[in-house]
C-alpha cells in the first residue's frame, strides 16, 4: 500500500507512526532534530513506551520506515499528518512558530489535493482561521492543491499503541470532501469501527479541548472537596467511590497538583476561544488556579509541625513509571517548598542524579539518607508502593504527605510517621 508522510517524530509521531507501520504501510517521518536520524543509523534509539522500538526499528532496518529532516520527502505522499506540539508561554499565550514554520516548509509540496491531518490538540477554529490563509497566502487552493482536516489525537504515555486500536478516532475537515479522504485513508490503518466523522474541522477540534477541560474541572472540584473534608475530618478519598457508585457522578481522584503536556495546557487554548468569542470562561480559569494552587496547600499542612525544614519530593515524572516531566507539579512544589524556606531534594527511579541537577533540581539517590523531616509523594512511581517506611522513618522522616492517596495509611503510621492525604 502507499506512504505517509508524519511531520514531528515526538513520542506522539512514534506512536502514530507505529500503528501504521503495524498494517505494512511506509512511513516517512520528518522532523528537524537531526539527532533522530542519527539515532536510528547507529542503532541507539531508545523508548520505554511499550511496543514502539520493537516496530520502528525492525522497520527502519526494513527500509519501510524512513527518517529525514528534508520536508521534500513529503512529495508524493498518500497524506501528510502533522504532530506537532502546540505549547503556551509563561503568560500561557500559545506559541504558533514551531507549527507554521512546519507547515511553511511544506507548502511547496502540496500539489494535486495532497491530504494533510492535523493530530496535534488545536485551538477552536486553528484549522480554518489559522492554517487555511497561512497556506492559502502562498498561492494554494484547498480543494486544488490540498485538503485540510483534524483528528485530534487523544492517547496517553505508557500505552499509546494499545490504545490507539481502542479509542475512537473523530475525523472532521475543512470540506466534505477533506473529511472524505481523510476517512478513506485512515481506514487503511484505523479499525473503521474506530472511525467517526463530524460536521466539521471545529467540531473535531472542540471534541478534545471539551475532554480535557472536563478532566482539569473535574479535578479542581475534588480538589475543593478534599480541602473541606480535610478541615471536617472526614476521609473524603475513600468516599469518592461510594459517591460514583450512585451512576451520576465520576469524580476523580484529589491530588497534590495536575502536571503534563495536556491537562494543564489545552484549558488555556479554550480560554483564548472564549474571549474571541465574547465569553469568560471562569470555570475554566478558577480550575487552572485550585489546580496550581494544591501545591502550596500541600505544604501548609506540615509547614507548621515540621522543625528542620528539610523536605524530600519523591517523584519528577507527571505520570507514574514515563520518563516526562513536562509541567510537573514538582516544579511548582520545590517552587513554593523553597518560597516557605524549606530545603528541597527531589528523587525520582526515571532520572538519575545529573539529569535532576539539570533541572535546576537538588537530587536525592538514596531516599533512606536524605535527612528530611518531610516527605511529598508527588508521582506514584510503583517503587514508591514499595518504600520501607520502617527506614525511612529512620532516616529522619516524621511526616509523610501522600499527595496521590495512594499510599496506606497504617503502612506509614505503623513506622511512626504522621500520615497526611489531599482529603484522606
């Protein structure tokens, strides 16, 4: 069968990638770090996400797949799918020049209604409002030279290529006949069960902002609920399945702060949408702020039972056992620790000492010789399940702040820590 063209070979790109390369179909990854080629050539590309080295090197040394900084081996492509990152700023204003650039590099190549799918999670109205006069300024014609259409990819680190077999894939595009095409095409590597087409490219790009504006007010509620709980006294974590229990509910868990690419960004892309549109969307802010602001709740807890000020983080990674900290909550906790003149180590199993240090981050290696008097669990690492809380309690540790509510209590007081939970 044909080739398709991927443009950002990020972990998103890699999974995309694979999954087409599992129904025998070339692919031609682009991507301007050159160190990617390199990487492959010489046999040192490495990725714990489960299932993708094992396909993208058999297929690379099979000459099915193929990696290039050069947009012009786009040419000729079946249909060119962008995975490119949309990022915001410190003012969380979303930085546009990685995307465009991309595109600009490609305009060249669009002859003949060459189809490009955009995959990364988009503003409201970026297609259309964006992309299509940026292209079509450069003298190309939608419906002509190339056809536009969204489907926002919506799978997590740690099992991207299952569920890329599991999760419904939503097609919208600029024009009944992008959406056409791009449904035709990703049947050749989509289960069309999989496969739904929507009215538009908007309303295939609202489909994942609306999923994950959920998730962050969703989590900003439980988190308002836990701080009261805490001041009742009642367990509130171990309540919230019983709540679910009555069908209407699904409240998620409380934690010490929502971290990662997604959750903590996409809300302001929406925010953005709303003010375009007239609208305050004030549910979406204050969930951002009740997030953000776990962190320096977190640490009023003890701040007023502990004596040494010597905290030790454990955890670096936003998700459990993936090497990835993009906007993790740990850099707002040592933030705020060092604010409330704490000392701060952080330890992490995916991070080794000068990767932490790198970060501007003091390393702990061995939790058992930090000489804390605090502990913050901030990632659920499975090796965290595992801490002997007997030495570590003899190491120093007298408080111990579970901010998954992961840990068992009586576990941690058994070894004569205090105990302390986000509503728990």
């Amino acid at each position: 069968m044909g080739r398709i063209s991927i443009i950002g070979f990020g972990k998103i790109g890699q999974a995309i990638a694979a999954n087409i390369l599992r129904q025998n179909i070339n692919v031609t990854a682009i991507d301007t770090n050159p160190g990617l080629h390199i990487a492959f050539e010489k046999g040192e590309y490495k990725t714990k996400e489960p299932g993708i080295w094992n396909s993208l090197t058999h297929a690379y040394e099979n000459n099915k797949l193929a990696i290039t900084t050069n947009f012009a081996f786009a040419k000729e492509s079946d249909a060119i799918i962008i995975a490119i990152s949309l990022l915001i700023d410190q003012n969380k204003k979303i930085q546009y020049g990685p995307f465009l650039e991309a595109i600009k590099n490609l305009i060249p190549f669009l002859v003949e209604k060459t189809l490009i799918v955009i995959e990364t999670s988009v503003p409201v109205g970026f297609a259309r409002d964006i992309i299509l006069p940026f292209i079509e300024k450069e003298g190309k014609v939608h419906g002509k030279d190339f056809l536009l259409a969204h489907s926002p990819e919506r799978i997590k680190s740690g099992s991207m290529l299952k569920q890329l077999g599991q999760i419904p894939k939503v097609i919208g595009g600029i024009s009944e006949e992008a959406t056409g095409k791009a449904y035709e095409i990703y049947q050749w590597f989509f289960d069309q069960k999989l496969l739904y087409k929507v009215e538009t490219i908007e309303a295939a790009e609202m489909l994942k902002m609306a999923g994950m504006i959920y998730r962050d007010v969703n989590i900003a509620l439980s988190n308002q609920l836990a701080q009261y709980a805490n001041k009742k006294e009642i367990d509130y974590a171990v309540l919230i399945p019983l709540i679910n229990t009555d069908k209407e509910a699904n409240l998620l868990q409380p934690g010490i702060g929502v971290g990662g690419h997604c959750t903590p960004v996409y809300p302001y892309f929406l925010i953005d949408n709303f003010q375009q549109a007239g609208f305050d969307f004030t549910l979406a802010k204050q969930s951002r702020v009740i997030n953000d602001n776990m962190a320096g709740y977190s640490i009023s807890l003890v701040s007023d039972l502990v004596k040494n000020k010597k905290a030790l983080i454990l955890g670096l990674s936003f998700r459990p056992n993936v090497k990835e900290d993009a906007l993790s909550t740990t850099y707002l906790l040592n933030e705020e620790l060092l604010k409330a003149g704490f000392e701060v180590w952080v330890n992490d199993i995916e991070f080794d000492e000068e990767e932490i240090k790198e970060r501007n981050l003091q390393p702990c290696i061995n939790i058992y010789d930090s000489n804390c008097e605090v502990a913050f669990l901030v990632t659920l690492h499975k090796e965290y399940s595992l801490i002997d809380f007997e030495k570590l309690a003899s190491s120093g540790i007298k408080f111990f702040l579970d901010g998954r509510n992961s840990i068992p209590r009586d576990k941690v007081e058994k070894a004569g820590i205090i105990y302390l939970g986000i509503g728990h």
